[in-house]
C-alpha cells in the first residue's frame, strides 16, 4: 500500500504499537558509531533491515503522478455518476407508441363499399312499388332492415314508380359503427290511366342510415330524399395554336377512319399496331364538323374532330381528341390514325 500512498501523495501512515522499537533500533543502527571504525565515521543500515534509500528516478516520478491524477479522476466520475450505475446500468426507457386518434376512430366505422351495397339494394326496393304488389315491396325491404322495423316504411300503398338504377355514393361516419349512404336513384313515376296514363323520369337523392349489426351491415330505419347536385363553373384552360396546314393535310384521312370505325372495318384504316375498339352496329357517320391539329412538331400529332354520329332517325354530335402518326414506306409516307379518346377541356 505504501506505492499507492506515494501515487495519492497521501502522509506516511503511522507506526502501530509495537513498530516505535524497531524504528528506535533502526535509527541507532544508523547513528551509533562502529567500535572499530574511525571517530567521525557511521555504519550503513543493516541490509537485512531494508532501510536503504534510494534516489527516484524522474522517469518513475512522472508515471507516479500520472497514475495519482488517473486514481483521482476515477474516483471523482464514480462519486458524480454513483457506483451503483456501473454495476446495474440504467436501461433506456421503452418508446412511447404515439396514439393515432384517426385509427381510434375508424375501429367505430361502418364498412364503407358493404355499406355502399345494402344501401343500394335498399335503395332500389324502397323506391320501386306498385299498389297491384304492396307486399313484394315490404318482403325485399325486410332483407335489409334490422329486426323490428315496420317494413311499409311510411307508404301508404298507392301509387306506382319503377325504378332504373341506383348509384351509391359518399359514406358519411358517424361514430359508433352508424352512418348515412347517400344513393342517387333513377325513378319512373307512372300518374293517371288509360289515355291520360303518364311517365315521368326523374332521378332522386336518397339517404340511407346504416350501422353495423349482429355479422354485417343493416338499415337502421327511414330513409331520407335529399336534393340532387347542381351545375358548377369551370374555366377550361387556353388550348394550342391550330396548325391549319397539317388540318387540311390529314382531313380526309380522318373522315375516311371514322367511316370504317362505324362500319366495324377500322383496322384496315387505323395505323399499323393500333389498338382502337369497334363502335358497335347501329352507328353511321353523318359529318365531320370540324377537324383542329394542335401546333407541333415530330411524327405524332394531335388534333380535334368534331363528329356527328346517326342513330336511326337521330343525331348526335361528339368531340373526339385523335392521335395521327407519320408512316413511312419505301421513300413514301402518310398520317394514320393511331388513337381516339374523348376530348378533355
């Protein structure tokens, strides 16, 4: 322990009972003169006593300091940090899982495309009847609705409307495994008889109250007619500039495509490797309004054509957006029609 006293620079530790002879004997062995030797000569420390003293090394004295200021230094981190922590180091917390209230929320939602579907079969049921057949009416409605709810739903029996199509829509959650469908419905009203029989065709707003029941998803009671949307600006952004040259160019070619289309023989007309759907039978081209190619450049072009289609003794005009590309054969080449879609503004 006395080197490690030396390295703290602690004070020499003091001599327990018994030690302060031997440090008596050891300082007269060093002081009291030898009988055979000269008057003013001492005798060395015995050497089985180790009382020699040697001088230290510079060497020796800087690696004692630097191992002092290392002891210290150890000593200091463990009184800051405490012991105990390098002995049962502290483990870093769990994270925290963030709630996603959004994901709390949908475990309460209905279903939105089972509900879509109940809705619309519903929907047909209850806005399709016929004072002949009342309880045709109740018997489809009662495969939807939950246990308990009055069929007849608030009809009083006369009447008669049919009903042509039925489209579901928005799903509107309103917590609780509940929500409102909204059905837009095609209907035919049938009024009067005989001669003064009349139809009239309409569509209606429907809003059906679902929830989510004992395995799927029911109707919950009345629904409700809603107000059907109505018309909205829009603003179509400026087209190209025309190229009037190339127009002109390929105008006959156009007309000469949609001729075949609506004869079903459009391959023979369409450009190598198109792949554009007949028509159908029934259809003839009665004129091509008008034929625009948007300003460009390369060997696929754009343009638009105005179309008027017969149907029987009717007529109607349509905007088509046609695609040209420039083939080539041999030295020669033309523009073909490789697609045609509807115009978009």
């Amino acid at each position: 322990m006395s080197a490690l006293r030396k390295m703290l620079n602690l004070p020499p530790k003091e001599p327990k009972g018994g030690d302060e002879g031997i440090t008596a004997v050891a300082d007269a062995s060093v002081e009291a003169p030898s009988p055979e030797a000269g008057e003013g000569r001492g005798t060395r420390a015995p050497a089985a006593l180790g009382w020699a003293e040697e001088e230290e090394s510079s060497g020796r004295s800087a690696a004692r300091k630097a191992g002092r200021v290392a002891i210290w230094l150890v000593i200091g981190l463990a009184a800051f940090t405490g012991v105990r922590t390098w002995i049962f180091p502290t483990k870093p917390p769990a994270p925290v899982e963030q709630a996603d209230p959004q994901a709390e929320a949908r475990k309460n939602n209905v279903p939105e495309a089972e509900a879509q579907q109940v809705a619309a079969r519903f929907a047909r049921s209850y806005m399709n009847w016929n004072a002949q057949e009342p309880d045709a009416r109740a018997k489809e409605l009662e495969a939807d609705l939950a246990k308990g709810i009055d069929p007849k739903l608030g009809w009083n029996g006369s009447g008669v409307q049919l009903v042509a199509q039925t489209i579901p829509g928005t799903v509107t959650q309103v917590g609780g495994k509940r929500a409102r469908v909204r059905v837009d419905v095609r209907v035919s009203t049938v009024t009067g008889s005989g001669k003064n029989q009349r139809t009239a065709t309409s569509w209606r707003g429907l809003e059906v109250p679902v929830a989510q029941g004992e395995g799927r998803v029911v109707v919950t009671g009345q629904p409700a007619m809603v107000g059907m949307p109505t018309a909205a600006g829009y603003k179509a952004p400026e087209g190209p500039e025309a190229d009037t040259q190339l127009a002109g160019m390929t105008r006959e070619t156009v007309k000469d495509f949609l001729k075949s289309w609506a004869l079903g023989s459009e391959d023979q007309a369409a450009a190598p490797g198109a792949d554009i759907e007949p028509l159908g039978s029934g259809l003839a081209l009665d004129t091509l309004d008008s034929w625009v190619v948007d300003a460009g450049t390369g060997d696929k072009r754009s343009g638009t054509a105005t179309v008027r289609w017969k149907l029987g003794s009717a007529q109607i005009q349509q905007t088509y957006q046609i695609t040209l590309t420039k083939v080539s054969a041999s030295s020669a080449s033309r523009w073909q029609v490789e697609a045609v879609n509807a115009k978009t503004a």
